[in-house]
DNA sequence: GACTCACTAGGACACATGTCCTATGATTGA
DNA sequence: TCAATCATAGGACATGTGTCCTAGTGAGTC
C-alpha cells in the first residue's frame, strides 16, 4: 500500500501506541486496528507482544543512533551538537506536552511492570548518556564528562514531566534557555579549548 | 488488629502496590491478598477500582500537606525549607532508585492511560509548586518565585527518572549537591533581603 | 431471645486480552 | 500449470479482571 511492510507497518503502530497509551495500556486489538489488519494474523509476525516491544525498542534504539550521528555531521562544534540534544524539547514540544519524553516513561513503565525489557529500555538512556559524554570530553571535561551528560539527560527528563503535566510551553522554553546559558559558562571556562573532532 | 479500620489498610496498600506497581497493572487481587481480605469484600468499602485511587491521591495530598507543614515548622529560613525538598531525593533514595518519583510517574501513567483522575494527581505537583514558589517569595524573587520553583521541581523530576534508571546513588548525591550550590547562589545576589515569615 | 446492622466470604458474571489453530486467498518459482 | 510458500482472516480457548450478588457472621440493643 505505502511501500512499508506488514511487519514495519505494525512496528511503527506499535511504537505510537505505546508511546501515546503506554505499553501494558496497548492491545493487539488496538494495534491491529491501528494497522487495519486481523488480531490473528498477528502471530504470523510476532509470537508475542514482548517480541513486538522488543522490536519497537530496536526501532528506537536506531532512530536515536540515525539521530545522534546527524547531529555529529551537522554540528562541528561539540557544544552545537549539545545544544541539538536539548532542543529536542522544543522540536517536539507538542508531543512531550502530550505524553512526555517516549523514552523516559518507557522506562518508567517497565520499571513498574517488572518486565525483563527494562534493560533495554535502559540502553536507549545509555546511548544518549554516552554520546553526550563524548561531547563533553571533546570540550575538554575529560574527567566530568559522564557527570556533565547526566546533569544535561536529567535536565531533559525533569522538563519532559512537568512540560507533560502542566502543559506549558513557556516552561519549556525558559528551561531550555536556562540550559544554554549554562551551556555557554561552560565553554567559557574551557574556551582555549579548540580542537574538535 | 493493628488499630488500622479494614479501609484506612486497603488505601495504605492501595498506595503502596500503585507506587511499585503501577495502578493499572495492580489488581483487585493484588490489594486484597495485601490486606487479607476477600477480593468480594472490596466493593463494601469502594464501589469501584478508580475511588481507591481517589481515596489514594487524596492520602497522598494530605501527607505532602503535612510535609510541608512541618518543613515550614522546623526551618526558619526559606532557603532550608527549599533544602528539605530537595533533600527528599536523599531521604527517599532507595525508594526512588526501586520505583522512581510517586508522583512523577503517576502522573505519568494516568496521562496514558487517559484517566479522570489525572487532574488530581497533577494537583500534588501543584502543591508542591505553590509552596515551593512561596518560599522564592520569601527569599524575595517575587518576580520569578514561580520560575524557581518549577525549576526545582523539573530538577527533582529528572534526577528522580535517572536514578530509577541507572540505579545511581552516587549521581544523586551529586546532583542534590549542585542543586545546593545553585540555591546558595540565588541567596548571594539577594542577601540583603533577610525578611522572613 | 429476636432484631439490627456493620462487615466479610465466596462465587457468579460479562468482558477483554494474549495466545493459538485452522482454513483460505495470494504470490512465486519451476 | 501446478505445487509450495507466504500472508491473512476469523474464530476458539484459557485466563485474569472489574463488578456485582447473595448468604453468612458476630457484636450490640431492645
């Protein structure tokens, strides 16, 4: 129909649903509605809806790669290449509002659920952690860095649930200019730094 | 038995079982084999699984009432008081690195699971905001009191996801401990304002 | 002793859900 | 053309769940 397999068509349903109504809270009905296809022929492509989250998380997982390495190549400057990050909150200011950060309440909810994915959930923390690390070591905070990409993930996370609670996006935006001023004292501390990769 | 009536214990494990659980994925048997009562017998006290989580929301708004009240009591200066919230993440470390913020993520889950109670839950975020931002006040940022205190609510919310996440204690520590710094720089550029209530 | 009333136990009921099975149509390759 | 494989539809099944109903218990009262 729109060139996408059955099986892709379900994982982008998959991954919507369970970002807009939560995983445990999405049923195969749901999904086959969603996909217009029959709730039985569901099991010819997934054995079982851990299987499917398992594929929406892999979904996930190489979007974030997609992203992060388009940020990489759009972005010389390290610091550019943060500020990319953080301003993820205000590209996708109406769906944060709407349901919070997709990989935060993910995590959130398997948590809760005691589900054996939660790991790998996790992982999707861990690559933005690691990458935001990588940028602060180009900067020169060899030794903070990890320190500086946690400040900078809960950061996104702390305004991702109150921009989804209380709806506001002057919040947001604030928070986010907040954020670049801090960005900035931190060059300026390190600015005789100027070898970038 | 322990003084408690058969209601006050199904809403205290009603709280206790959504906070580690989740409302949705903690059923009517969950609770009632908690409290060691007949899952029949339930509908004599609440007509219907969502006026438990009324009853539970309502618990929990009046336990942060008191909360407040008492940090209001035992420190004199706004800034301390500011201190003991922030402190929770100290204070409930474990509970936060198993389940995550109690709020936070109920909010969170109410909000995709599209229910009505939502609203109320939110309201414990407001209250902490309300008394946060009436501290700032105090501290003399009129201007920006409420700001502030979404500021420090956005940060609590983050370290409270990450800590959930990685399972990090030391980061929280480290965290509260900027967060410490960053008060104290709020009170050096007013520290001619040394009128409190 | 009879009565009331708060409280409890146990099960019935309808419904949704994840899973599985079988039959049928569509596509492909020799 | 025909057989084999892919893909799909539809329904069966067991289970868990929220909800409801009815019978029973036990303490207190007249």
């Amino acid at each position: 129909m729109n060139g996408k397999t059955t099986r892709e068509q379900i994982i982008e349903a998959a991954d919507r649903l369970f970002y807009q109504q939560g995983f445990e809270h999405t049923s195969f009905a749901d999904i086959s509605q969603a996909v217009n296809i029959s709730r039985g022929n569901f099991y010819y492509h997934f054995k079982s809806k851990d299987e499917i989250l398992d594929a929406v998380i892999k979904l996930r997982f190489l979007r974030t790669q997609t992203l992060l390495n388009t940020w990489e190549k759009h972005n010389q400057h390290p610091l550019e290449r943060i500020r990319s990050f953080v301003n993820i909150l205000i590209m996708n200011q109406n769906k944060i509002i709407s349901y919070g950060c997709p990989v935060g309440t993910l995590c959130s909810e398997l948590n809760k659920l005691n589900h054996s994915a939660e790991a790998d959930a996790n992982k999707l923390f861990d690559l933005f952690r690691q990458w935001l690390g990588q940028q602060f070591i180009l900067l020169g905070h060899v030794d903070t860095a990890d320190e500086l990409a946690l400040h900078v993930l809960a950061f996104s996370q702390g305004v991702a649930t109150l921009a989804n609670a209380f709806s506001d996006e002057i919040f947001v935006q604030r928070e986010v200019n907040n954020m670049g001023k801090w960005l900035d004292s931190l060059t300026i501390e390190t600015q005789h730094n100027h070898i970038f990769v």
